[in-house]
C-alpha cells in the first residue's frame, strides 16, 4: 500500500525554520552565562522549548502540515512567550 503524501505549508516552514534559529540563539545565550547556578537554572527552564521544537519538526517531517503540527507550533510559541516573559535573555 503506497504512502500517503504529507501536506506542506511553506509558513509553517519559515516558522520552523525561525524557532531553529531562535532555539540556536537562546542556547548559545544560556551556554554564555558564567555562573552555573544561573546557568543551570536557564537551561531547565529552556528544556520544554527545545522539546516541543523537536516534536514540532518530527511530526512535520513525518507527517506534514495537520492539526497535530499546528498545535504543536501553538504550544511552542506559548512556551517561548513564558520563557521570555519569566527569564532575562
């Protein structure tokens, strides 16, 4: 039985492609903090984001543009936004 063809969405993928980026930038950022406590502390807190934005590009690669995938975008922008909203990057 063939596969089914994934649907794309080329806005979702420049806004994956930008959480890559963003993800990149704020890690970097984390990885620059000298003291380790503060450091530490940063990157449990950072985790939930990089989490959501590996599911986010496995069920578009795997799957496409659906309600799933958008969901998790949702998700990741909201855990982004609280992120920033609690810590200083």
């Amino acid at each position: 039985m063939p596969k089914k063809r994934r649907k794309l969405n080329p806005e979702m993928e420049k806004q994956i492609s930008e959480a890559k980026r963003k993800v990149e930038l704020v890690t970097a950022i984390i990885n620059d903090i000298d003291e380790e406590s503060i450091q530490g502390e940063y990157i449990v807190a950072f985790e939930p984001v990089k989490i959501c934005l590996t599911n986010l590009i496995s069920l578009y690669t795997d799957y496409g543009y659906n309600d799933d995938s958008q969901k998790t975008l949702d998700l990741y922008k909201k855990l982004v936004n609280e992120f920033e909203s609690e810590y200083e990057v």
